[in-house]
C-alpha cells in the first residue's frame, strides 16, 4: 500500500488584509507531496509561491483550508524544517561555522556532534577550509551554500526553499543546482523549492507544480521522469526540452487566463 502523502494541502486560500483592501495572495491551492520527494512550484512573479511556502513552514496562517505534514496541521515553524531563503541571510559577524550551527544553539543541542556533521556539510558542498570565514570574505553563492547546509545542519525532514539561487548569476546558479542535486542524492530528504527557472525546476524536481496569476492557483502537476543520480548532461536530452516546451505553454495559458497580454518574446526571457 502506498504511504500517505507527507505534506498535504487541501484548499489552502490567502487574503491579505491591506490599508488599500485585500489582497488574495492565493486563491486556491491543494495538492500532496511523499516523503522524499524534490518538488518545485514553478510561476511567474507575484502568484503567490513566497506566500505559499511561508504557509507549509508555518510561518504565516492560512487564511482557508488547512495545510498537514506527517498527518499533523502546521501551527507553527518546527523543528524538523529546514528554510532557505532567496537572500541567505547569514550573521555577518560569525564564521560559516558559526552560521551553519546557530540553529542547533537557538534549539538549545548539544553543539559538539552539530559541530562535526556541520563540518562534513561544508566540506560536502565544497566549503571545506572556508569554515572560519565571514560571510563578506564569501563569494554569493558560497553564502548560499552556508544558508543550505545551516539548513540542514538539525537534519530536518523537510527542505523548504524560496527561490535560493535567484539572486545568483548564471554559471554560478548552474553550479548551485549541481552542488543542491548532489546534497540531495546524499541526504535524501522531503524537499520544496520555489523557482521562476523553468530548467531549473526540471533539472532537480521529481515534480513541478505549476502555479499561475490571478486566480492564483496550482494550474499543472508535471512528473519529471529522469532517473537519478542526474547531471547536466540530461539537460541537452530532447525529452528535457520537451518538458521545458509543455511547462512554457501551461505558463503561457495562466498568463492568458489572466487575461494578461504577454507575448512569446517576453515570456521566454523571463522564464529562460
Ligand atoms: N504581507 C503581505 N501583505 C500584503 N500583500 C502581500 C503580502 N505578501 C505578499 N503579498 C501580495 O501577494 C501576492 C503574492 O505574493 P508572493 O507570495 O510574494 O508571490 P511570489 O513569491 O510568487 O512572487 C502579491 O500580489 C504580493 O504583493
Ligand atoms: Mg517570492
């Protein structure tokens, strides 16, 4: 028999209340995801993914519906998520070190054994020798690799991440999605992941969830077939491209249901 879903959303809708009335951030969004299982939630600016996530990490209420992980209603942040944020956010006056184990002395854990599989974290994503840096001595994506492993140093159940490599530029971000990829296959755990990258969500998803504007909603639900371990290569398979191709036109029908004029042009270079 299959295993229930671990994270369940179930008619989840989000109305902000504004000095200039409210705001629906979500309309309506329900869908499951299993343990273990990397998916993205893929759409355009502004559809309500940020507000999406920060509901699962339960660090915003819902306004409608009700959001469950591992059979139990989020209330709050907890201890088995892990985050990752689009700026890593890291202490400026601590060690990478430091930054990666801060979470285990908020959580008040035994530092000695955080510290060494914290070590093996950033030496896992390339940081090794870098540990007693600052964050300003660090290049933006070792930063964000900090901001990956601190948010594995507790070994949470679940990753949850907003647009992380965003902010990087391009070779960098492919990097990135290498170095996420082979954390992946290591630790195996539940992982959400926000992205405006169409290739980026193919490159490292099980599963993209499309969303789209006004209503903001889950508008597709694509199985991405690669087997892992994946590399880069698997990039220039034809098949990768058609999926790219049928994520672009499910993107281009939200933007028409919108009834927003964006032509071919534009979308393909916001969505490259
Ligand atoms: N705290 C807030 N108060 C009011 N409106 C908000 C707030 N957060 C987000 N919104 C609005 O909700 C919509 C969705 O935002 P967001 O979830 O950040 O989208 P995305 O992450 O997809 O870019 C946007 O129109 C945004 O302006
Ligand atoms: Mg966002």
């Amino acid at each position: 028999m299959e295993p229930p879903p671990q994270i369940v959303v179930d008619g989840v809708r989000k109305v902000y209340e504004t000095p200039s009335g409210p705001v629906e951030a979500v309309a309506r969004a329900s869908f499951t995801i299993r343990r273990r299982e990397f998916v993205s939630i893929l759409g355009p600016s502004g559809c309500g993914k940020s507000t999406l996530l920060m509901m699962i990490a339960g660090l915003d209420p819902a306004s409608e519906g009700s959001i469950t992980v591992d059979g139990a209603p989020v209330t709050g942040p907890r201890p088995e998520f892990g985050l990752v944020f689009q700026d890593a956010t890291l202490l400026p006056w601590k060690s990478a070190l430091e930054n990666v184990l801060f979470p285990i002395r908020m959580m008040r854990r035994e530092v000695a054994p955080a510290r060494e599989r914290a070590m093996r974290l950033l030496d896992f994503v390339g940081l090794g020798g870098f540990e007693g840096k600052k964050p300003h001595q660090l290049s933006g994506g070792m930063r964000q690799r900090v901001a990956i492993c601190r948010a594995l140093v507790h070994d949470p159940e679940l990753l949850l991440m907003d647009e992380p490599f965003s902010a990087l530029d391009a070779i960098t971000r492919d990097e990135m999605n290498v170095a996420l990829m082979d954390i992946w296959d290591a630790y195996h755990k539940t992982g959400v992941f926000i992205t405006h990258s169409i290739r980026e969500a193919v490159f490292l998803s099980d599963r993209v969830l499309v969303m789209a504007k006004r209503p903001s909603t889950v508008v597709a639900d694509v199985t991405i077939p690669f087997p892992r371990p994946r590399d880069m290569s698997i990039q220039e398979d034809p098949e990768f491209n058609r999926i790219c191709g049928e994520l672009r036109a499910r993107i281009e029908e939200g933007y028409a249901r919108a009834g927003e004029a964006r032509g071919p042009r534009r979308s393909l270079k916001a969505f490259a």
